[in-house]
C-alpha cells in the first residue's frame, strides 16, 4: 500500500490544502479514502465524499469525512451546496470518467484548486465549462505518479496516522487469485488484496 499512497501524497503536495480548507474528494475508493485521510492530515477543516456506493460512503465517514453524499440522489446539487457553501477550495477527482470530471468543476468554489488525480482512458475528453474556469478562477491539475514520495508514504504508515484496516476489505491467497480479481471488480470490495504464503 505505500505505492498508492506514495502517489497520493503527491496528488496531496499538488493540491496545496491550506489549513481551514474545504475539500471534496470525488469518489470514495481506495484512492479516495487515502485523499480523505490526508486531507484531514493536511489541516482542511470540511472533507465533504461524493460516492454512489454506501459501504464507501460510511468508511469515508470513518476515515474523516465531516459529510459522505450519494451523487446519484435527486437533491445531491442541493446537498452539496448545503454542506459546501460557495464551493470546495480544493477538489480532488478520484474516479476517471466523465460525469466524474465535471461534478469536480461544479463542486469547485472561486479561486478553487481542482486536481483530477484519477487515471482517464487514455482517448478521454471532456467539455471543460471555460467561463466556470474563468469566473471561478479556477486552477487545474493532474497529478501522475509518485516521483519522490515513497518515502514519507513509508514513514506516515509506519508513524500509524493513515488507517488501511477500513480499506482492505478482502484478503486471498495467490492460489486465490482469481476469485481475488473477480472481487476487486466487483462492488463489494474496496481494496483487494493478495498475499503471497
């Protein structure tokens, strides 16, 4: 697990979350659950999670998420507006597709940071709203993978103050490996893992 929170704190020190900040994480997998912890590590005061899924959503709660809100629901536009004000200082996009991608621009307040960490399909677009950016003043980012964080990915799992026990929800064996992927691709897992024996 110190690779993908290596990557992470990266995505982390691109965001720049100022102490006192509202940040919304879009998408509560194991990404995303590694974004809420550091978020909070971070100083940000609101840590608002958009996740269809409800077990992700009660792990994000778990984890440190002030509020964990379904964005499939007919008043998700209003509950994120309730719990955010004029909008997130930070965004943190953790899913990769589109519809994902432009919920982070909406969740965005003026003068907003929006770091689209996740990892597109390669032949991915999006129709950026261009005024949003300009109104908002909006400062875009992505983030690509680790390449000096290892390190202190290392020493803050060993320091004890990121909680994978949430996150792993499934362990298998090699032989195992199989039913271990089928699980990762299904929605009952968050993180997966495989131990070798």
């Amino acid at each position: 697990m110190a690779e993908p929170l290596a990557c992470c704190l990266h995505g982390i020190d691109l965001a720049g979350i100022q102490v006192g900040d509202k940040v919304c994480v879009v998408g509560g997998g194991a990404i995303g659950l590694l974004m809420v912890q550091l978020a909070k590590l971070s100083g940000a005061s609101q840590i608002v999670l958009s996740e269809p899924n409800e077990k992700r959503r009660q792990v994000g709660l778990q984890l440190g998420a002030n509020a964990a809100i379904d964005p499939t629901r007919p008043d998700a536009q209003e509950a994120f507006a309730q719990v955010l004000g004029g909008g997130a200082n930070v965004v943190i996009e953790c899913v990769g597709n589109v519809p994902a991608v432009k919920s982070a621009f909406q969740f965005a307040g003026k003068g907003a940071t929006v770091l689209l960490f996740s990892v597109p399909k390669v032949d991915a677009t999006f129709d950026l709203p261009l005024f949003d950016v300009y109104k908002k003043e909006l400062t875009i980012k992505g983030s690509f993978v680790n390449p000096d964080t290892l390190a202190r990915a290392v020493a803050l799992i060993n320091s004890g103050k990121v909680d994978f026990g949430p996150i792993i929800t499934h362990r298998f064996t090699l032989d195992q490996l199989p039913e271990a992927i089928a699980m990762q691709m299904s929605d009952a897992s968050i993180k997966v893992v495989v131990e070798a024996q």
